[in-house]
C-alpha cells in the first residue's frame, strides 16, 4: 500500500480529467467505482487508487492511496506540472 501526496499548478477539474484518462478505463483499464466532489475511486479485481483533491494556498492538493498500483501512481505524479 502506498499513500502519496503532491502539489500542482492544475486546477482541479483538470486534475479529475487526468486521473480519470490515466488510471480510468481508456488508461489503465481501473473503473471509477466511486466519484464525488473532491475523492475519485478507481479499481479492479487487482487493485485500486484512491485520489482525494483539495485546494491549499492557491495550490492544488493531490492524495493518492493506492494498493497494487504504486507504480503507476509514481509515474502519475511525475507527469504533474
């Protein structure tokens, strides 16, 4: 299990558009089992990642737990601006 946190220039609309391309059906093949304001929860039978958005002194806040895809969540992370 793994449990990281960044921050990023994005606002967080676009933020949700990027996790759900990356780790949604048309990326990583996870299924959004849960969306609602400010968490999104994406899984399979393998796995899932859960991301929490906040926003912090005109910053956009990104938590990401996730269980059998810490790779991916590293990599997502990497891409942020």
């Amino acid at each position: 299990m793994l449990n990281m946190e960044s921050k990023t220039k994005l606002k967080p609309a676009e933020l949700r558009e990027r996790l759900e391309a990356f780790f949604g059906e048309r990326g990583e093949g996870l299924q959004m089992e849960r969306s609602t304001g400010n968490c999104i929860v994406f899984c399979n039978n393998i796995g899932h990642v859960t991301a929490t958005i906040s926003e912090k002194d005109a910053q956009t806040v990104l938590n990401l737990v996730t269980q059998e895809y810490e790779y991916q969540v590293k990599e997502f992370l990497k891409k942020l601006p």
